[in-house]
C-alpha cells in the first residue's frame, strides 16, 4: 500500500479500517493527518485517539497541534478507567479507581475486564459512547489486551468509525488473559473482518541519507514475520557494520566482553549522544546499561553487535 491508497483507505466510509505499520513508514504522519480530517469532517461529537502510553500520546499531539478542540487523545487505560469510574459501585470498585488500579499488580487489566463485560451487558452504554465519539482512531493497536479490544469493538459495534494503526511485529506489552477475561485478539482475523485492510511499505524514516537501509530493514521484517531469518554476513546496507563479540559473562543476565570486542563498540557509542538499546530481558538491559547491544541508525557509522 502506497501512501496515496493508505490516505484514501483512511478517510472511506468504511466502518473498520485496519493498517498495518512497519516502523520507519508514516504511521504517526498518517495518524496526525487523519485526526486532523476526522475532526474537520465530523458535524457532531469528537474524534477519540487511543494510545498506550503518554508519550505516544504526546507525540500525537505534536503532529495534530492545530486540529480544533474537539480532538481527544488518551490512553486506553485513561478511557477505560473513566468508563469504571461512572459504574465503579456495579463493577464492584471504589469511587477513585485509577488508584486502585495502580496498587495493585495486574490492576489495569482486572478493570479493563470489569469494563467489558458490563459493556456487552449493557449495550446503552458502548451506544452513548459511540454518539461522542463517531470516529476512534487507535494507535499500535497490536499491544492492546483481548479486553482492551473489546471496548474498542464496542464503540465500533455501535456506530463509531474504526481505523487502526498496529504491527504485530512490535508487539511490546505481553499480556496474560484475565480470569475471566476476553481472549487476546488475533491480528490476522481483525484484517479479515476490516473493510479495508493493507500495509504501509514506504520506510520513510531512511529516506534521507539511508534509503538502503529501509529497504534492508522491512525485507529482514518480511523475512521473520515469515518465520525465516536475517542474514547479517552478506547483502548488507554499506551505512550497517556487524561486530561479533561473544558475551563471557559468568552469571545469568551477566554481560562482559573483552576489551579487544569492546574496542568497536566503545569506538561509536562514545561518538553518539543518542542509541538505542534492544535486548529481550528486563535484567539483561540493567546488567549492560553502558553497553551497545543492537542498534539500526541512518549515518556514516551504523552499527549493531551480537
């Protein structure tokens, strides 16, 4: 999908819209623009935008700063624990229930549960919703818990015009299903049952400087979403250099190398102000902090190490 066939996707009468967006390739400019349009477009209510964290929401903003007052961005917990706030005595919570829910381990998800059971309850509420909001866009929707995805299907059950940003090649958020719970929604199967659904394939986000390495990077995304894997000894972008350096670490999560494999790295960490670190654990990120893991940067010297 070109970005021409992704803005008129976007903006159809279709009810559900589902885009699937490779990082790099215009999700957060499309998202802006659509905000902006819905608003404009719609006579009555207010365009609801649904992320998952604050920064996502910020950068939301950033993009739409000059779309009117009718244009709403918040999390999803925010919206959720609004909605449970309004019923808290019926779902069995107190008054002040984004409280209780940051006390308690696993809060968040038992009330996005209690929150969509009484929507498929009792559906005057998931209508009223859908009458202030006509228009729902979510952002990386592929981190959203099966009840999460209930609520949002609600609002879309009863009138609200859908369109959702995802990939779920970077789902962050490993959410187990509550008790109890709706199961966790399945990407393939919410495609499917879109009115239109396609992939952004524009990596924009190299386009300056590194056009090579965009192309690099959504065929190595291509390649394991398919189950296969990325040659990193061959084929690659002249700006990627790959260094081997083997972990000595003693204990679990441990992370040492000797000082001729830290040579190379040291080298580029210590020229840039800003990386990115990628690791698969918790404990392993604190237990090299100071140290480069992998990082895909557009400039002279991008580097990653394994």
């Amino acid at each position: 999908m070109n970005d021409t066939s992704a803005y008129d996707a976007l903006r159809s009468d279709g009810p559900l819209v589902v885009i699937e967006a490779p990082a790099g390739c215009g999700k957060t400019w499309h998202g802006g623009e659509l905000a902006r349009d819905l608003v404009a477009s719609e006579q009555h209510g207010r365009v609801l935008v649904l992320t998952h964290t604050h920064a996502a929401c910020l950068a939301f903003s950033e993009r739409a700063s000059d779309a009117p007052s009718r244009l709403e961005i918040r999390t999803i917990d925010s919206l959720i624990t609004e909605i449970a706030s309004k019923y808290h005595a019926g779902l069995g919570l107190p008054p002040d229930v984004a409280t209780w829910a940051r006390r308690r381990n696993g809060g968040h998800q038992q009330v996005a549960m209690r929150v969509a059971r009484l929507l498929d309850r009792y559906p005057m509420i998931p209508a009223a919703l859908a009458r202030r909001y006509p228009a729902v866009i979510c952002d990386e929707h592929q981190d959203s818990s099966g009840d999460q995805h209930r609520v949002v299907m609600s609002l879309h059950e009863h009138g609200s015009r859908l369109r959702i940003f995802g990939d779920p090649m970077q789902r962050v958020f490993s959410q187990k299903q509550v008790a109890g719970g709706h199961p966790a929604h399945d990407w393939q199967e919410l495609a499917h049952a879109a009115d239109t659904s396609d992939i952004l394939d524009t990596p924009h986000r190299w386009s300056d400087g590194c056009p090579e390495l965009g192309r690099w990077t959504l065929a190595a995304r291509a390649a394991l979403k398919k189950g296969g894997r990325v040659d990193l000894r061959s084929n690659l972008p002249p700006s990627v250099v790959v260094v081997y350096a083997e972990n000595e670490g003693k204990r679990r999560f441990d992370y040492r190398l000797k000082s001729r494999c830290r040579r190379n790295i040291d080298y580029f960490q210590n020229r840039e102000t800003s990386l990115l670190v990628l690791t698969r654990y918790n404990e392993t990120a604190r237990a090299f902090r100071g140290s480069l893991v992998v990082v895909c940067r557009c400039g002279k010297d991008t580097l990653a190490s394994f």
